[in-house]
C-alpha cells in the first residue's frame, strides 16, 4: 500500500477529535476552541466550518453521533454541552444546543430502535434525549427546543 498522507490543516490550534462521515468522504476536524471543519478526505479542501455565535463558548468536541439518515450530526462538547447540526444542506446551521452536565461529555449515540440519544458525561452520569422535529420545511427547529429529556 502507499504511505499515509498527513493532514495538514490551516489552523494552528491543538485537534481533540476527529470523525468520519459513515457514507460521505467527509472528515470532522474538532478543534481545542471549538471550531469544527468538514475536510473532504480525497483533497483535504474544508468543505465547511460549524460555526457559532460569538457570546458561546465550546472547548472541542469530546464526542460525535450521526443521525440514521445522515442529515443530523450531534456533538459532545468537553464543557458539558450537546449541540445538533444540520449537515444536509449547502450551509449546515446549528438546530440544537441544551447544557447537559459540568463534565465533558464523553460519549454521544443515537439509537435508531428507540428513536433517541443518549450521552455520557465524564462523571458517569447518562442521560436520554428526545429530538424535536418540526415538520414545517421553511421554519428551521428552534436550538433552544431542540433536545428535552425522555422520561
């Protein structure tokens, strides 16, 4: 086989993280500020950056989970905070964030049988989530409402 490519990004900052798209040629790069980068693996191009606002602050993702039908991908901040991103449109926006712990989550998964996610936070404690969906295409989920407890 050939030898492994390295990576070379155009950031400076320290990875925490990295995820492979399950279908897509798409890498996530997380960053220790909480920058996010989409890389296409065959050219390394950034196809895109998940962004927020400035009055939020991440520290890296700790955790990644994709949606079954791949248009959702859910992030486990290492400050305690779960956000969901919409990945399947041009310009991926940002449908959900809820604070979950004061410990980083260290796991996030979605199980498709019971239409729900859970995450794992550094201090052992797990929690279950439901999702929102709104079924109006021209009214984007409200982040804030995004994610609620499931029993």
């Amino acid at each position: 086989g050939r030898a492994p490519t390295k990576i070379k990004t155009d950031l400076k900052k320290p990875i925490v993280n990295l995820a492979c798209h399950p279908r897509l040629p798409v890498l996530y790069v997380a960053y220790a500020d909480g920058l996010i980068r989409a890389y296409n693996i065959h050219t390394y191009a950034v196809h895109y950056t998940l962004q927020l606002e400035n009055s939020i602050k991440l520290s890296g993702a700790a955790a990644f989970a994709f949606h079954p039908t791949l248009e959702w991908i859910f992030v486990g901040d290492r400050r305690g905070t779960l956000l969901a991103w919409d990945v399947s449109i041009e310009k991926p926006s940002m449908i959900g964030i809820i604070q979950v712990s004061a410990q980083p989550i260290t796991s996030v998964a979605w199980l498709t049988t019971s239409r729900i996610l859970v995450t794992l936070s550094k201090d052992g404690n797990m929690k279950v989530w439901k999702t929102r969906v709104i079924v109006n295409p021209h009214r984007p989920p409200m982040p804030a409402n995004f994610f609620e407890p499931a029993g």
